[in-house]
C-alpha cells in the first residue's frame, strides 16, 4: 500500500530550489531521480533529497509548479514545518535574483524575532 503524498506548492524555480536546500544543510540531487519510501516503495521526480531515516523528499514538475513528493510515513507531522523552511530560503533567493535584476545589490540580511528574514538592498544610480 502507497503511502506517498504529492503537497502543492508555489515554488516553481528548481535551480533556486536547490540553492535553498543547499542553504539548509540538505545535498539535493537533480535530474530525474527516485524519492524512495516505505518498504522499498519509489516515485519519479526532478529533485530529491536523501535523508538517513531512508525516506526522502523530492519535487517533480507539474505544469509551472512544483509539487513536494515524499512517504508521509518517513515525516508524520513535519511535513508543514519542513515545507515552511523550505519555502523560506526559496523566498529568499528569488528576492535575491529579482533584486539583481534590478540592479540592486543585498547590503545586510537581518534574521528577526519571529523567525521572518529582512532584506536591506540598495542601487546606486
């Protein structure tokens, strides 16, 4: 019996994705890879990341949006806390993009109270 969950996202950028989960101390593996899961169990997908519990996570391209792909066995209840770094750190680094195609360049990056980062850009004219 499958016990793979596909969890919608609004990442879409998986170079940017990898960079996040580089930043979070994950070695994700692209291209097309397996997410394994209970009992042997495998799914296709575009980025994995490998974990020591021999459950992965991973994401596949589904239209323009990646889907989160992993055996709900392997996270439980840490699936929404998992995803919510993650999608962090993506924030960020399409912050960081966008801003240098601006022509801004990132000056300080302060982490708050509550958790959230702040971004201090500037551009000269």
């Amino acid at each position: 019996m499958s016990h793979f969950t596909r969890v919608r996202t609004k990442l879409r950028d998986l170079q940017l994705l990898d960079r996040a989960l580089r930043d979070l101390g994950y070695q994700p593996s692209l291209g097309r890879v397996r997410v394994r899961g209970w009992d042997g169990e495998s799914r296709a997908a575009d980025l994995v990341v490998q974990c020591s519990n021999r459950y992965d996570f991973g994401f596949r391209r589904d239209g323009d949006e990646l889907v989160m792909i992993l055996d709900e066995w392997g996270f439980r209840d840490e699936v929404p806390r998992l995803l919510e770094r993650i999608t962090q750190r993506y924030a960020y680094h399409v912050c960081l993009q966008q801003a240098a195609a601006q022509g801004f360049q990132v000056v300080a990056t302060e982490e708050q109270l509550d958790g959230s980062l702040k971004l201090v850009v500037q551009r000269y004219a």
